[in-house]
C-alpha cells in the first residue's frame, strides 16, 4: 500500500473510531482470513449497518483490525460472534471495556475468530 493510501486509511480509521466509539479489535488470524471476512460481512448485512474499520495494530507477527460501532449492544453481539477485545474510543488511546452481555470479561485479544 501507498504511502498516500496509508495515511488516507488511517484517517478514515481515526474518523470512525471517533464517530463510532463502541470498537471491537480482533487479532487477524495467520494464513487465509477470507471466509471470516466473509462472514463479517454477513454480520453487517445481516443489521443493515456498514461495515466500519478503525486503525490497524501490527505487533511482530500478528495485525489487529478494528470494527467500529455506533452502540455497545451491536459491538456487543459482534464480539460473541467474533471474540476479540471490546474498547472505547478515547481521544488519547482507547481503553477496554466491560462487555455488559459478556461472561468472559478479557479475551485476551485473541477472540473466536472463524467460529
């Protein structure tokens, strides 16, 4: 990717975490991820909502995306589905949060996904 379309990316990313503060980051699995996005596609089709990414984390050998969602019930209902970490837009860092529907509090990070 492009230097241009890099920064263009993390400014739309930046935006959405913004407008959309209820975020799900889940650790993209090594190897073909395809069917999962697939399937996130799905979850959003299924709403009527679109798909909305924040900011991309790469650590050594693993990249974090996130979804970014207008209300915690449907960020919710993405990380049963998913697994990953549920966070809250804050201007500095977002910070992770409670999952009101939830019994596993800290996933960890490394989610459910495919499942």
């Amino acid at each position: 990717m492009g230097e241009m379309t890099g920064r263009k990316r993390e400014i739309v990313g930046l935006r959405n975490e913004r407008d959309f503060p209820h975020l799900v980051e889940l650790a993209l699995p090594l190897g073909a991820f395809r069917s999962v996005f697939l399937k996130i596609d799905a979850f959003h089709g299924e709403r009527r909502i679109p798909v909305r990414r924040g900011r991309n984390r790469h650590e050594v050998k693993q990249v974090y995306i996130r979804f970014c969602f207008s209300d915690t019930a449907t960020a919710d209902a993405f990380h049963n589905r998913f697994g990953g970490e549920c966070l809250t837009y804050a201007p500095e860092k977002p910070k992770p949060r409670t999952s009101a529907t939830s019994s596993d509090p800290d996933t960890g990070g490394g989610g459910r996904l495919g499942q």
